[in-house]
C-alpha cells in the first residue's frame, strides 16, 4: 500500500451480496445530510439501497402486526436524489446488473470525501462502454451534492438519453426486520421546474410535518465546452426528472453534472425551503469548484483530526475510515442544528436513528479535536431536560430521567415488545430499564468540562443537567436498614441480556453494580460542580430547582453509603443475586450455532432465557474500569466503605470475558481497553477486533444497516 492508498478504502470487485456493507461503508455526509454508497443508476431492491438522510429528520408512523398496534419514531428516507443513467435508442436503462463487466474498481477518498467507480461494460449486442463516476456530498456548504460521470463509448457511436432524476416514491426499508411495520413517511407536496435545466421535488413527512426540498440542475460536456441539449420533463406523483439525447462518438467521453441543492423546513435563517434551493442552486459553480471548496474543507478538518499511526497499513486506513464516519455524522455543519450522536450513524435506518448511550463513546475524540462541535452536541441533551423531568415524574421520581432511546423530543423511543427474528415471537423489551443512560450524559457533561474549562457551558446549562441526574439517582435510591446501605432497584445494567430474575415476572435487577457505582460517582460530582458556580448562580440555581440543604445532605448521605454487590471470590458482582445464575456451556452453543453473538435471540427461541445464566451481552462490571482509572475507584469503594483491592482487575476481566458473547461492537472495545492496564499485547489483540467490526462485519449483517459510532469512535479514542 502506497501512502496514497492509506486514504482510500479500494475494492476491485463487483460482488452484489457485499453492496449493503459498502453502501453503508461508502456512505457521504457532511453532519447534515447523508446518502449511502448505492449506485446512481440503481432503484432500492436486491442488493441496492440509495437512503438519505437528514440529521434528526424523523417521523413516527403507527403499524399493525401479529395483531399488535406498534408505533414507532423513525428516521426518514428522503427522496433519492442520486438517480442517474442512460440508455440506447430503444434501449433498456442502464444498470450495473444488467451488464457484462469487464473492468470495476470503487474507491472511496477519504482525504477528500470522494466516492469514484470506474468501470467498463458490455452489453448485449456487444456495445462497450466506459463509466467514471465521481459523487461528494459537501462539507464546505451542507445544503450541496454532485455527481459527474463520464461516459466514453469504446466500440460504438451513436445517441443515447440521460435521465436524471428525484424521487420521492421512496420508503424506509433498509432494514428487514422492520419491513413488517409501517414505512411510507413520505407525502409528495410540489414538483416542477426552476428553469430549463433545473427540477425541484417538495415533500413532507407525514407526521412530522418536516419537509424538504431538493433541487437538481443537470448538464452535458464535451471536455469544458457545455453541450446544449433539449430536455424532456417527467413528471408523476413523488417524481419528477429531465431526460436528453446526445450523440456519442467511439473513444470521444462525454462528461455528464448533476448538482443538488437540499433544504429542510427545519433550516436556520430561511423563508421557505423551495425558494432557498433554488437561489443556491442558481448561483452553484460546476462540479469541480464545488469539489474543489468541499475538499478544502475535509483537508482543514484532517489537520485537526487526522492521527498517523506506524503500525501496519490496513489499521492506518480503517482507523481514518473511523474518524471519516464520525465527521460525516457530526461535524461544523452540525453546530446549532439541535440533533445528537446516532448510534448507527445517519448510515442507515438500524435503530431508527435513535440517540442511545453511545455518545459515551464519541465525546472523548470530540472534546479534544472539536470542542464547540461538542457543545453543540450536549445542548441537544438539555433541550430534552424538560422531556426528561417529565419521564421522571411519571416514574414517581424527581429530577431528570433520560430515555434509553431519544429521538425528535427526547420522549422514551424504546418499545415495548420486541419481535425476535429466530422465534418469530414477541418478547417484553425492558431494555428501556438502562437508566445508566443519565450516567453517560453526566459523564460527557464533566469529560467536556475537563476538557475546554468551558466554565459558560458549566454554569449555563451543564450544571442544571448534572444536579437534575443527581436528583434522579437520588430519589431512586432507597435504604436498606438491614444493610444500612442504599440500593437501587428495578433497573437494567450495561449487559442487556438480563432484565429480570429468572424466577421473577417483574422486570428489572437489584443493585447492578456499574449503576449503583456511577450513580455515586454522578452524585459526588454534582457536589463538586456546586464549588464551581458564583455565589449568584448557585443561588438562581437552587432557587428555580428547589433545591434546599436538606436535598444536598441527601445526596452526600447517599453517595457515602452505597450498597455494592461481591462474590465470594471477592469478584464485584455484575448485580444481586448474579452468583446464583447457571453456568452456560458456551462451546455447545459454538458447536450448534457457530455465531453465538446473539445469545439472548437463541435461547428464547429454544424457549430459555439468558436470564437464567452467568452470560453476557457486553461489558457491565467492566464498564466501571473503561470509564475511570484505578486511583478513581478505589477512591470511590472508600468513600462507599469497601476496600478496593486494584490486584483483582485481572481476575475480574477474566472471569466476565470468559461469560461475554460480544453481541455487541462496543464490547470488545472496552476489553481492549481493560487490558491496556495489564496485558498490552492481548489488549492490542482484541484491539484488532474490534477496529474491524465493521469493516468485516463481523456480527454479519449488522453493518448494512448502518456502521456502529461508538464502536468506531470508541477505536479512535483508544489509539
């Protein structure tokens, strides 16, 4: 690999069952909107799927299925606006299926945020032809996109006819398992023409109300000379395009340029979407003066961001890719738009878009390399603290209750029932119960702290979210005077494979450890963040919170006196009662199944559960030793009243490794990142795990859903 190609993810083969994984791979965005890596000329169906996306452009649909009325908040598939090809007189339309390829190479320029296909064809009456296809969706102004191809006829010459196109037929069905449910968000508003060579498409999500608009202009060269052409409109409902003849000569290229403009109702500093799209696309340069503006702007992003490793080429370029993804799904185009950190990215529809714990995972690299990106971020988070008093309130509770899954308004997105694929059947889902998510917010609040001593940021508005998360724990915790500790109850840790006890039909655990931990950690660091606040905004502080001398002894109370769950073999317990759980015979299921990831899947559809044995999904416990150093746990075991002894670490990451199934990407990173302590060269192993989770796809699927940010981001933040 030369250093050229540690930019470039390269493949040199057409395989159409790997089109999902590189669509999702090759996907470009620029932190407002996003489009898979599909081909131009193909429709979703088969291999392909063309999605784009607006950051934080959902919609929530109602379905019925298996009898059940489920509603769910989804994010939307806009219009396909890459929609291009051609054909001969008489000819059918072009498609990368339909053809006998005789050359193909994609690659996707990281450095410069460019996807480039070149191919050569025959076709059936012997016709060959050369395609260079080059598309950037653009990180200098996030409202622009392009395409250009190039298409030189090698053994022929003769007319053919472009069509270039919007469509707004399109539905949510990048993911199979969803495909039962409701997946029509779209209602078509307006098509037509700015002028002779520009369409528009206007449509509005349903429930929503979001719309968007997109706008094409679409032209034809000979080299830099403009080839004027007379274009046909097309029209029908949710699709409009141009279609034009032009005449081809053997060896002689003809370069073809569609630039898209993309606008949302949910703007900045607009009257109305159509109007903008068309004033921008009026004043659009060609293709290449705008590449040449959005590669300037991803080399201004490299310089901050950019990390050269010396250790072998295929890390080098994967962990670029990772860094590539997480700047695609949020970058300066994302400050101020109101929207969070995508579990899966805007890479595809996997977990509809939702905003789950992960950003835990992504804040780390964005604190230190864009800060203000950060900030943005985390305001998404307070807008939603009101959604979040109310969940709490409904739960009985004071403070702020953050859901497991946010969306639109930051109301609980997680359902209720989930459909299991290998049963067919629907099972409770009371993975919602991870109230560990208000944790991850408290710990990005403070890592951006401690980063940018952004102390505006901390007395505006990080405060008030840290004392409402401190006020949650401690209205959830509840003392045992038996123990003369406090616990907390009815809760879901890290792991997600268990949810309830076996011999219990009520969901929810006793004391998982690495809640009742960072619940501690939540509530001295609220007490902290007091020290740091003006004597006049304490006051206004408390005053509009209610919160009195009495609460603040509380949270002292609670954060001294903490129950914490050991085994026998002086081993923290992943929750209360987790030493009584079965053994599971791994290597049986390895045998029966081959990829046991999905352990839980498994076992409930040979009518078990995961709730009966010592597995896991995830790291739980060791979630404890990602997040904090040994100094910082052993400094809060004391303030709690046990000794921490740093000599079991290992015992303990080998004792719940040997238990994990890694069903999730996260999971081998944080082992990685526990071994660092104390194995470097096992660490640097699964390490290389878990930086290829997604490249390979090692869970098999997953990735063409939409890549995992946390994982990557989480890879990124290790080196």
């Amino acid at each position: 690999m030369n250093q050229n190609d540690l930019w470039k993810v390269i493949y040199e083969d057409y395989i159409p069952d790997h089109e999902p994984l590189r669509e999702a791979l090759f996907t470009l965005g620029n932190g407002y909107f996003a489009t898979r890596g599909a081909a131009e000329e193909c429709d979703a169906g088969g291999c392909h799927y063309p999605g784009t996306y607006l950051a934080g452009g959902y919609n929530r649909a109602r379905s019925e299925v298996s009898g059940r009325i489920v509603e769910n908040e989804d994010l939307v598939n806009w219009p396909n606006w890459l929609s291009l090809t051609f054909r001969h007189e008489n000819g059918n339309w072009f498609r990368i299926d339909d053809v006998e390829l005789l050359h193909f190479r994609q690659e996707l320029d990281l450095y410069r945020g460019v996807i480039k296909r070149t191919l050569k064809f025959r076709e059936e009456d012997g016709k060959e032809t050369s395609l260079i296809s080059r598309r950037f969706v653009d990180m200098n102004n996030p409202h622009f996109a392009g395409i250009e191809w190039t298409i030189t006829p090698e053994n022929w010459s003769g007319k053919i006819q472009i069509r270039s196109a919007l469509d707004g037929t399109v539905i949510n069905s990048g993911v199979p398992r969803y495909r039962d449910l409701s997946s029509a968000h779209l209602q078509p508003l307006e098509i037509g023409q700015f002028d002779d060579e520009s369409i528009y498409l206007r449509v509005q999500a349903n429930q929503s109300k979001t719309r968007v608009v997109q706008a094409a202009r679409t032209r034809a060269y000979h080299g830099e000379k403009e080839i004027f052409v007379e274009r046909q409109y097309f029209k029908k409902v949710g699709y409009v395009a141009h279609l034009f003849d032009l005449q081809c000569y053997e060896k002689q290229a003809v370069r073809i340029e569609k630039i898209v403009s993309f606008f949302s109702s949910r703007d900045r500093a607009i009257t109305e979407p159509v109007l903008e799209a068309r004033n921008v696309l009026s004043d659009a340069g060609m293709f290449e003066e705008l590449l040449e503006s959005h590669a300037h702007a991803w080399a201004e992003l490299w310089h901050r961001c950019d990390i050269d490793i010396k250790d072998g080429d295929t890390t080098q370029m994967i962990l670029r890719l990772h860094i590539f993804h997480i700047l695609q799904t949020a970058s300066n185009n994302t400050i101020g738009l109101d929207v969070g950190i995508p579990a899966r990215g805007w890479h595809g529809e996997a977990y509809r878009g939702h905003i789950f714990w992960d950003e835990l995972f992504v804040f780390p690299f964005l604190n230190l390399q864009l800060p203000e990106l950060a900030r943005s971020l985390l305001m998404y988070r307070y807008h939603r603290l009101p959604a979040a008093r109310r969940a709490a309130r409904k739960a009985g509770c004071r403070g702020a209750m953050y859901p497991w899954q946010s969306g639109s308004n930051g109301r609980e997105e997680s359902q209720v029932v989930h459909l299991n694929p290998k049963s067919g059947k629907w099972d409770p889902d009371n993975t919602y119960l991870q109230r560990h998510v208000g944790v991850a917010i408290a710990f990005n609040i403070y890592q951006y702290y401690e980063a940018t001593r952004d102390i505006e940021f901390l007395t505006a508005y990080g405060s008030e979210m840290m004392f409402e998360i401190a006020r949650f724990w401690s209205s959830l915790a509840t003392y045992n005077e038996k123990r003369e500790k406090f616990e907390i109850n009815g809760v879901v840790g890290p792991d997600e494979f268990h949810t309830q006890y076996p011999d219990s039909d009520k969901p929810g655990l006793s004391n998982n450890a690495y809640t009742n931990v960072m619940a501690v950690w939540v509530l001295r660091t609220a007490l902290d963040f007091i020290d740091l606040l003006s004597d006049t905004r304490k006051r206004e502080l408390f005053t509009d919170l209610k919160i009195d001398d009495e609460e603040i002894e509380r949270w002292e109370e609670i954060s001294r006196n903490m129950f914490v769950p050991f085994m026998d073999n002086g081993i923290i317990s992943q929750f209360e009662g987790y030493e009584k759980l079965k053994e599971l015979d791994f290597e049986k299921y390895r045998k029966k199944y081959g990829d046991i990831q999905r352990l839980d899947r498994i076992l409930k559809a040979e009518g078990d559960s995961p709730n009966r044995y010592k597995v896991s999904k995830q790291a739980d416990v060791l979630m404890l030793f990602y997040l904090l150093s040994a100094d910082e746990l052993e400094s809060l075991f004391r303030r709690i009243g046990y000794q921490f002894n740093r000599e079991t670490i290992p015992d303990m990451v080998d004792y719940y490794i040997k238990r994990s199934s890694h069903g999730s990407t996260l999971s081998r990173l944080v082992y990685s990142w526990v071994f660092s302590r104390t194995d470097r060269e096992e660490s640097y192993h699964i390490f290389q795990e878990s930086l290829k989770s997604d490249f390979e796809d090692i869970q098999g699927g997953t990735t063409a859903e939409g890549i995992h940010l946390g994982a990557m981001a989480g890879t990124v933040d290790m080196i």
